[in-house]
C-alpha cells in the first residue's frame, strides 16, 4: 500500500515539475538578443599564440551571446608573424562587427591586426605602423619572408577599401611617402591625424563613452574580457624569449639530477620546465596530445638507455622529445634555435659537472663500477709469500734466470737478480714480490 502510494506521489511530482519547465519561459523570459552588448577585448603586450587563445574565446563568447560589436582595444609594440597571421584570420571571419581602438599603439603586427577589423578608431596622441619583418636577431626575415608580410599588409589594406600604398609603406623600407617625410630606409608610423587624414583610422575620440556614441551604442551594456590565469601563463611561456629558457632550465635539470643521489631538485626543476612548456602550448593551441606523448616516451627511452647496452634507445628518446617539441612549435626555425641553445647550455654543464665533481655521483653509481682491486684495500693477485724470505734451498733446475729451487721440501718457482745459476746450486730468498720470488746464489753472498 505504501508503495502504491510513493509511486503517485512520484507520479505528481514529476509531472509538475515537468509543468514548471515548460511554463517558466513564459513566466520568466529569456533576456532578447536586442539588448545590445559591447565586448571590450585587450589586445596588449606581445603578440603571440597565448594572445591568440584568448581573443579567439572571446570572439567564440561574444558570438554565443549574441554580441552587438566587438571592439579589440589594443597597445601593443607587435610580435610574432605566425600569429598575427592566425588571429587576423579570426577576427575577418566572425561575423560581429569589429572595431580596432588604438589606444596608445599598434605597431608592426599591432597594425596588421588594426587593419583587419572594420573599422579603427584611435585616441589622441596615438601611432599605428612601423610594420618591417624582422627575425629573433633582429634583421630582415628574408626575401620569401619579406614578400608574404608585403602581399598581407596590402590585402588587410584592401580589405575595407583603404590605399594600400600606406601599408607597404608600414612594411617597406623602400616606398617613400614624401607628404610624411618617409624616405627610403625608414617604416611609416602614422599618427592619429593622418591616419584620418589617409582614410586609416574613421574616428579620433578620448574615452570609450565617445567610441560608443560613435558607434551608435550609447547605452549598451559593456563586457569587459580579461585573459584568465591559463593564458596569462599560456602567454608568458610561448613568449619567443622565455621558450629556450625553459628549454635549458628543462635540459640542464634533469642532466644534473643524473649525478644526485635519489631524486632532488634538478629533477624537480628540470620536469616542472618542461610540464611548463608544454601546458603554455597547449593552452595557446599548439600543443596536442601527441607532443605529450612522444616527450614521454622519450624521457622512458633515455632513462632505459642506462640499463640497456647499444646506444640507440637513447637516439631514439633524443629523436622523440625533439620531435615532441617541434610538434608544439609556434615557429619551426625559433624553436631549433632554442633546442640548439639548450643543447649547447646542457652540454657545456655537463662537462663542467664531470671535471668538478666526476662521475661517482647519481645515477652512474648504479650502472658504472667504480671499486678498484688495489693493495691499499687488500687486494692482491696472488697470496704474497712473505714467510719465504731468508729461506735456504737448492735449485732443481738451473735458473735462466728463472726456474725452480727447493726449500724445507717445497718445490717453488724462482727468478734470479738476472744472473744464470746452474741446477744443485744453494740459493738465498732475498725478496718476494707477489707471485715473484728473487733468490740470490749463497756462494756469491759469501764471497762479496
């Protein structure tokens, strides 16, 4: 009866509850997408793949919400090609309108990614520009490098109806825009006046409140986006300049952790750089499963490399952790300039290490013997006949210079000083050197 009478009640309940989704809609409704909201993105500091992360969620959140227009505030001294080249790619396919707002600068690839939004509006006071391809070393990418940045540029340019002429100035030290100043040898940066003066920039305003009246969304409701924790990190770690660093930090860790006994603080060190690493690339979007893995079948292969004899495992786990970090590569030729500075950081350590401290230390206890059979310890290749010396004997054979006398009915084999002394000869121990045993002829002894 009880149980009959739960099951109503569980009948009812589900059926009201059921009621309650269905008209609560009606009793609360959804928010409409007409209310208009701004999204407010800082793009700052250097550009590269963490920052890329970041801007890409907030297109995707802006989307799913239903945004109104995103504005890409920035103030950025550029950064890397790679990806600029991807975070341009984002901001022309969203379909919510875009603003750049230069507040302060957008130079070099700042001012590629300015050129690809709708619109750029810029405070007072503000640059955009000075866009040359340059490698980590700071000179000219190269001419292949030089021609795609160029046909970029131009396209961006072109892109909302903007004369190109001024972009490949940005970029090429060799077109001269004369009403500027700009001659050969030098990269156009232009100022908030004449980028309205040139058609680069639609607006000049002083707060965010005249962007949005410009707009025409005075009134709406601003969401400010700030990169998380992860991408902070993400974006700090896939900087070009800390990558070999972590690299090295990585390598030279784990190098001496091999003469540590147990396992201490290199290694710590030297695991904790390389997790770093490969979870910033991750978080940015370069890093997938399979670097993960194939780092981790390399260290397994290395560390077998000790106890298995050949030499090729630990080709093998080298290969595989190159290949790893390659695979989580943002740009193929910076990272083997960083692989090649930790290699020659991890090589340089090493050796120190060997003449400083040897190789009694760590790991090499385990797979190197380092005991030696010396006399000091009492090791000895033979018994040592001390008890011989000043025995009187007979020789058996003669001794040329080496053959056997007899002493108290022991047969024993002796060497003479270098002299030959026939056989029924009486001899003399006079030393024993291990198994050697020198004697001297009694008659000689007398005589001298």
């Amino acid at each position: 009866m009880r149980s009959k009478t739960f099951i109503q009640k569980a009948i009812i309940i589900t059926f009201a509850l059921f009621t309650l989704f269905i008209l609560l809609p009606q009793v609360f409704p959804v928010q409409a997408k007409s209310e208009k909201i701004v999204y407010f993105v800082p793009v700052e500091k250097t550009v590269e793949q963490g920052l890329g992360a970041f801007l890409n969620r907030s297109i995707e959140e802006a989307e799913k919400i239903g945004a109104s227009h995103i504005v890409f505030e920035l103030n950025t001294p550029g950064g890397v090609v790679d990806a600029a080249l991807d975070i341009a790619k984002s901001l022309r396919e969203t379909e919510i309108p875009t603003t750049a707002f230069i507040n302060k600068s957008a130079l070099s690839a700042g001012a590629y990614l300015a050129l690809n939004a709708n619109q750029i509006v810029m405070v007072p006071h503000s640059t955009m520009g000075a866009a040359g391809i340059i490698d980590q070393q700071g000179n000219t990418a190269g001419k292949k490098a030089e021609s795609m940045w160029l046909a970029e540029m131009k396209a961006s340019a072109e892109l909302n109806n903007r004369d190109p002429i001024y972009a490949l100035a940005m970029a090429d030290e060799n077109v001269e825009i004369p009403k500027f100043g700009v001659k050969k040898g030098e990269f156009l940066t232009l100022t908030a006046e004449q980028a309205i003066e040139v058609g680069y920039a639609e607006k000049i305003v002083s707060t965010r409140a005249e962007l949005l009246d410009y707009l025409g969304l005075s009134g709406a409701t601003i969401q400010q986006m700030e990169e998380s924790f992860a991408e902070k990190l993400a974006r700090f770690i896939t900087n070009p300049i800390v990558v070999p660093i972590l690299l090295s930090i990585g390598s030279l860790g784990l190098v001496i952790e091999l003469y540590s006994p147990g396992f201490g603080v290199p290694g710590i060190m030297g695991l904790s750089s390389l997790l770093l690493f490969f979870y910033g690339h991750m978080i940015a979007g370069l890093a997938g499963m399979e670097s993960i893995i194939l780092v981790i079948i390399g260290i397994i292969l290395i560390v077998l490399e000790f106890f298995v004899p050949g030499g090729i495992m630990g080709l093998l786990g080298v290969l595989s952790i190159i290949t790893s970090l390659l695979l989580a590569a943002e740009n193929i030729s910076h990272m083997i300039f960083s692989i090649l500075i930790a290699i020659l950081v991890t090589i340089i350590a090493s050796v120190i290490l060997f003449r400083r401290f040897g190789y009694e230390k760590g790991i090499f206890r385990r797979i190197i013997l380092f005991d030696s059979t010396s006399s000091e310890q009492g090791y000895v290749s033979n018994q040592n006949r001390l008890d011989l010396i000043g025995l009187e004997g007979t020789t058996v054979t003669p001794l040329r210079p080496s053959g056997t006398a007899v002493f108290n009915d022991e047969r024993v084999d002796v060497v003479t000083e270098g002299s030959f002394i026939s056989s029924n000869i009486k001899v003399k121990i006079i030393k024993v050197e291990g198994s050697r045993i020198v004697v001297r002829e009694i008659k000689k002894e007398v005589e001298e």
